[in-house]
C-alpha cells in the first residue's frame, strides 16, 4: 500500500491531502478531530492530486457542487455506508443523523451514524458537513463547529466568515 500527500491551501485552512495506491483517501484539515499521526500519510508528492485540487478550487470557487473523484475509503462497512449516504445530501442542503440513519433503514442508529460521520477520512469532497442535530442544530464536526458553519453558509451563499480560528 503506497501512500503520498500534499498540503493544499483553502479557504477552511490547509488541508492534507492522502493518496493510497494513487487514490484519494484522505482529506484531512489542521487540528481535526481522528485526523491520523502525520507519519502515516506517506511521503510528500503532489502527483496523483491534480484533479483533486482542480475540483476542490471549483468547489471553492463556486463553480462545483459534486466532486468526482476515485476514491479509497478505509472503514468498517456500516462506516462506509453512511459515507456513501454522505453523498446524496445535496449541496447547500442538510439532513439530521436521524434522518440519515433511517435513509440505511436503521432509524435507532442515530449515534453510530454520528460515530461514523465524525470518522470521514475525506471532509468536504464526501460532505460530512451537511449533517445537522434533530433541531437544525450544528452539532459535532471533526474541522471544529466554525468550519461547519462557515461550509454550509457558504454553500447556501450567505456570506461566509470566519473568526480568523485557521
């Protein structure tokens, strides 16, 4: 298993991008909740990263809703079943964890859901994001509550601001 990065500037902060046998599987932002130790990101080459930079600048641009990108997800199967899931939520939109446990035809799993939600290798491009408590609330985010916010604001064109906190 080969693993390279590269650090990318954006919007939310740098972000860390992970490849795996030249797919991408991790998208990982400073001080963020199971990102993994620095030394398992393999060794620094921006080779296998140029669509994945291309699409995250459109992304932050404006100009991308949807990424499409190969990807290589390590996670259990229910993990990875919510990360699929992840991807139906349409961009500027959000969903509760309970909603998205029922949408896998498991409404008690509410919390395993947020468990696995919490654990996505790839923020942003598979849009964690996007998932909001039983009251509309922002609750829980690897990237820290104002990276939520400042994402979802921003794919609802609202004006996104941050506190300088990255």
């Amino acid at each position: 298993m080969a693993r390279v990065h590269t650090t990318i500037d954006s919007p939310i902060g740098d972000l860390t991008l992970v490849a795996t046998d030249g797919l991408l599987s991790g998208v990982y932002m400073v001080e963020q909740r199971h990102r993994p130790a620095q030394d398992t990101f393999g060794t620094p080459d921006a080779t296998p990263f140029a669509a994945v930079t291309e699409q995250l600048g459109e992304y932050f641009a404006g100009e991308r809703t949807t990424f499409d990108l190969p990807l290589s997800l390590a996670g259990t199967e229910f993990q990875r079943r919510v990360w699929d899931a992840l991807r139906d939520i349409p961009y500027g939109g959000t969903v509760t964890y309970g909603e998205l446990a029922r949408r896998l035809g498991n409404p008690t799993a509410s919390r395993a859901v947020g468990l696995a939600n919490g654990k996505n290798p790839v923020s942003v491009v598979v849009p964690c994001h996007r998932v909001v408590g039983s009251t509309g609330d922002l609750t829980g985010y690897g990237g820290g509550l104002e990276r939520k916010r400042f994402l979802l604001d921003f794919e609802r064109g609202a004006p996104a601001v941050h506190n300088g906190l990255w």
